[in-house]
C-alpha cells in the first residue's frame, strides 16, 4: 500500500477532500504539461510551464465537481469516462 511521505496516510485513509486536492494536482500538472509540449517545451530539462499560481486557481475551481465524483464513487456510481 503507498502511503504519503509527510502525513503517513494511505490513500484509503484519506479524506474526499484530501483525495479530490491530490487528484486536481495532478490533473494540473498533467494539463500544463501536455500544453508545454504542444508549445514545443521540453519538460524534462525545462520548468518555465510550472505555474503554481495557476495550479492554486485550477485546483479551486475543480474541486468542487472532484469531490462529488469522489463522494458519488464512494457510494457506488460508475462513470465511463
């Protein structure tokens, strides 16, 4: 089971709020990632496309509909996405 370093939780021992922050970080960085490279940016050597302010504005504007997808699975909705 992977466990996050700092806290010591597992992800099941997460809260949804916890869960849907981790998932829209990672729905960031993976955003602006496929942007920079479209642009032509090489993102292992470069880190001109890390933009934590606009990782702060995307996380805050997703999780709101991230954590109702996360509160919907948890009570047995399935999405095919």
């Amino acid at each position: 089971m992977i466990k996050n370093k700092k806290t010591g939780k597992a992800w099941g021992d997460m809260s949804v709020d916890e869960q849907a922050r981790w998932l829209c970080l990672i729905q960031a960085v993976d955003v602006s990632a496929n942007f920079a490279e479209k642009r032509g940016i090489n993102t292992d050597k470069s880190y001109e496309w890390i933009k934590p302010c606009a990782y702060s504005a995307y996380i805050n504007e997703m999780l709101p509909s991230m954590k109702l997808r996360l509160q919907q699975e948890r009570d047995g909705a399935v999405f095919n996405d």
